[in-house]
C-alpha cells in the first residue's frame, strides 16, 4: 500500500487564537466530475417515507436541549462578516456538543479569510433529521451535514452526496492516515462519500471491582474471554426468588439488541456481510453460536424479564448502581460514572471486550460507528465545503478543538488528540480500541433495516419465542430482499 503523506496544521493553543494559511492554497485544485443523478427517487424515498438520516446505533456523545447551567452555549452562529465564500451547516446537536461545533467553525473562520461558516441548528425529529431531508428533496440543501457512516451509503446510492475520493487523494491522505476500521468504513462503497468527525469504539468492557471483590474476584483481573466472563457472571450472580438482584452482564442490553448482536457476533467471530459487501450473512454459524450464548444465558439467569439491578430513579448506567459486574459503555456514559457514580458502589475498571476462544480473537469485539461529515451534491459551495471538511477532520487544531470541547475522538490516527486520550487512564482504552478494531457496523444502503431486523428479531430469541437458527435466517431474508430492491430501484 502506497503511503500518503497527510498535510499538517500547527498546533493552535488558548494564547495563540492566531492561525497562519498563507501556504493553503483558496480552495483545494480538484475537483471530482458530477455524477449524472436524478432527486426523483429520493423525492420517492421521502414520501415513502424509506429514506431516513437520523442517528441510529448508539451515541458517543449526548446531545439533547441546552440545560439551565448551559446556557451560555451556542448552537447556532452567523457567518463571519466580509467573506467571499460562506458554507453552511446543519447542526444536529445540543448542549456541549452542539456549542463545541460552533467554537470549531469560529476557529476555523480565524485560520483564513475567504470562508465564513453559517452554523444552523437543526435538531432531530424523533431519530430522523427531517429539516435536512426536506433540504436535500427541494434541492436546497446546507453545504455541510452529518450522517452516521452505515448511514451515507443509502444516501450516496440515491446520488445527493458529492464524491470525495478524488479530493482525498489530492490532499495527499489514505489508508496510512486513518485507524484501519476507519479507512474500512469510509471506502465501503464506490467511492468515499463522508469523513468521520467522531468515532465510536464500540465497545471497551468497564467492571466494577467494588462487586468483583464482593463476589470473590479478584477486582483487578477482568476477563479476557467469554467463558471467563460467563465464569465471572455465575459468582456474581444474587437472586432474591425468581427477581435477579445482582448480575455479572446482560449481554442483550449493550445499547440495544441489535448493538449486543454486532459485539457478541464479532467477539465470535462472526461475519455480517459477505467479503464484496453485497449481502448480509447473520445467519454465519459463529454469529448463530453467539446468539445461542446469548439465549443460554438469558435462561441460566432466570430470563430477562426478572432483572430488578437498578431504582427506576437512576439516570448513570446500571454498572453504577454496584449490582453490575461488567457492562461496556461510551465514553460519555463512562465519564458520566468516573464524575458523578457513588463511589462506595462503584469503582472501575476499562480492558477490551472479551472474545470466544477458538473463534474471535482478542480485540475482536471491537467495532466502530460514531459520525460523519458529508457534502451534500446540490449544494452551491463544494470546494469551500471541503475546506472546512478537512480543518474538522485531518488537521491538529479542529480535532483538538472537537476533543477540548467535545472530546470527540477522531479517525484521523495523525492526530495529537490521540496522545490525549493516552494520558487519560479513564479514556486510553477507547484510543486503544480505535487504533486496533477490525470490524465496522454493516456499511450499506439499508443499514437502518438490518439494524431494526436485529432489534426484532434477537429480542424475541432472548425472551424464548424464536431459536436463533430462525431468528438470524429471518434477519438474512428481510434485509437481502430490502437490498435487492434498493439496487434495483437505483441500478
């Protein structure tokens, strides 16, 4: 593999709000060739109500309304004054995240003076970011938007996302300059449509050693493979009657179903789609096997519906109500627990998620999501748009302005926020997840029907209604046949 030299930004600190581009050229020289695409299916899609851009999986960072003691945050900004240029964008978040968005394109307007960055926000609407559809269908769409990467493909494959590939190229970056399961994400498809703005390592294992000692453990040795962790379960586990008060993991309830399914499948060394990423396969028998786990499981504790660990009251994650041995959490919810948890219930640890011996190998589990940036193709400013694109994504001082007041983690692997994340033994597992996970969320247009198909059909194999042979068999048949006639429809 060829290696790409990335080009380097200097690092910006709080004294020096100065930052030099007189060595950047306006606007990067290249630009791709417009593909030939009608809106005409994705005006269909839309009324149909089957293209949808919202935030599926499970969220690094919480965004949500600004609260009272935030106030001050903004979510919004005009472009700065005098411009020849200005983009604009989308923004979908609340709260720190949203506001850190702001701070970003206010950075970015001081690094040079031809762009200005309109900053809109414009949050969801349930899961779906409807004002952004609307844009995209009337052809008026921002200049800058975000999407989920198993997200964009559906989008790219109804022809509204600009192509990146060659602009990619031109800046000089490639495979080198990103954490392997990133690059695998971003070229998934045809071509690159989208830049990761954050990354979500999904998932580092956290235990409690507060309940390990309890349980006789040893707090300080978590476990490194599934029969440990089953092993671990069985002397943690503590029922009163048929409730369970205490458990070691619920493996069903790592952010949903189907985000349970992706982790227990790659910790056994299950694939989701076949190697040219044209059809699903949740019916691998080693995925077929980590369902059964699952189920087994499930049974061993008296079934999921007799789990009784937290107060209805709690808002941090179980693991912190010290009746949760094990749990894997984002970093928000880990940060949440090492700030605010009861310290006399719980105290944690953070090692990568165990794998099935013989099957997976260690790291295995480890899968990305997170978010992305992408272009949208009617949009009017394209070159300056990926301006702006690359400070946010490949430069030092946008992923350390995203990581100071979002502490997002980047993709691009050349970043010193990546040295951040080390220092910080709270967080450095998260960094060592990024640089070493394999395994990417299935990155397809109808990546939204096999996450739902998982929900439905893995939850009814845990609560006993369906085997997991049958479970997984009708997961493979919906999304195949949504697949098939989404190319179909856009061949």
């Amino acid at each position: 593999m060829k290696r790409f030299s990335s080009r380097r930004f200097p690092i910006l600190n709080d004294d020096d709000r100065r930052y030099s581009m007189t060595s950047r050229p306006p606007h990067p020289p290249t630009r791709p060739a417009a593909r030939d695409v009608s809106r005409r299916a994705f005006l269909a899609a839309i009324a149909a109500g089957t293209a949808t851009i919202g935030l599926a999986g499970c969220t690094v960072i919480s965004g949500g309304a600004v609260a009272d003691d935030q106030q001050g945050l903004r979510l919004s900004k005009d472009p700065a004054p005098g411009r020849a240029h200005v983009v604009e964008m989308y923004n979908i978040w609340g709260g720190t995240l949203g506001n850190a968005w702001v701070e970003l394109a206010d950075l970015y307007e001081q690094s040079q003076s031809h762009t200005g960055v309109r900053v809109t926000y414009a949050p969801l609407s349930g899961n779906t970011q409807i004002r952004l559809q609307t844009a995209i269908a009337a052809g008026t769409p921002p200049d800058l938007a975000f999407c989920t990467p198993e997200e964009y493909p559906q989008f790219a494959g109804y022809g509204v996302v600009e192509p990146l590939g060659a602009r990619i190229a031109a800046a000089g970056l490639g495979a080198a300059n990103f954490a392997p399961a990133v690059w695998k994400q971003m070229t998934a498809t045809d071509d690159i449509y989208a830049m990761p703005v954050l990354v979500d390592v999904n998932f580092p294992m956290f235990w409690n050693k507060k309940v390990f000692a309890s349980a006789g453990l040893d707090p300080e040795t978590p476990p490194k493979t599934i029969d440990e962790l089953e092993a671990f379960s069985d002397k943690i586990l503590q029922k009163r009657g048929n409730q369970v008060t205490r458990i070691g993991t619920v493996p069903w309830d790592y952010y949903g179903f189907s985000n349970s399914m992706f982790t227990f499948g790659f910790a056994f060394g299950g694939k989701f789609m076949s190697d040219d990423n044209m059809e699903a396969t949740p019916d691998d028998p080693n995925i077929v096997q980590a369902l059964q786990w699952m189920v087994d499981y499930a049974k061993k504790v008296g079934g999921a519906s007799h789990l009784s660990v937290t107060s209805p009251s709690q808002t941090l994650p179980t693991i912190a109500s010290g009746n949760v041995g094990m749990a894997p959490m984002t970093t928000t919810d880990a940060q949440n627990v090492y700030r605010s948890g009861d310290k006399a219930k719980v105290e944690l640890g953070a090692t990568l998620f165990p794998y099935a011996e013989g099957l997976g190998s260690p790291g295995s589990a480890t899968w990305l999501g997170g978010y992305d940036l992408f272009i949208p193709k009617d949009s009017k400013e394209h070159d300056s748009a990926w301006d702006f694109l690359q400070f946010a994504t490949v430069s030092d001082a946008g992923t350390q302005s995203n990581f100071k007041y979002g502490t997002l983690l980047p993709g691009w692997s050349d970043s010193p926020v990546l040295a951040e994340f080390q220092k910080d033994p709270n967080i450095a597992v998260y960094r060592e997840g990024l640089l070493t996970a394999k395994n990417i969320r299935p990155t397809i247009p109808v990546a939204s029907t096999y996450a739902t198909a998982l929900d439905i059909q893995v939850s009814s194999a845990i609560y006993g209604q369906i085997t997991p042979e049958r479970a997984l068999a009708k997961v493979k048949a919906s999304v195949n046949a949504a697949f098939d006639e989404f190319r179909k429809e856009n061949s």
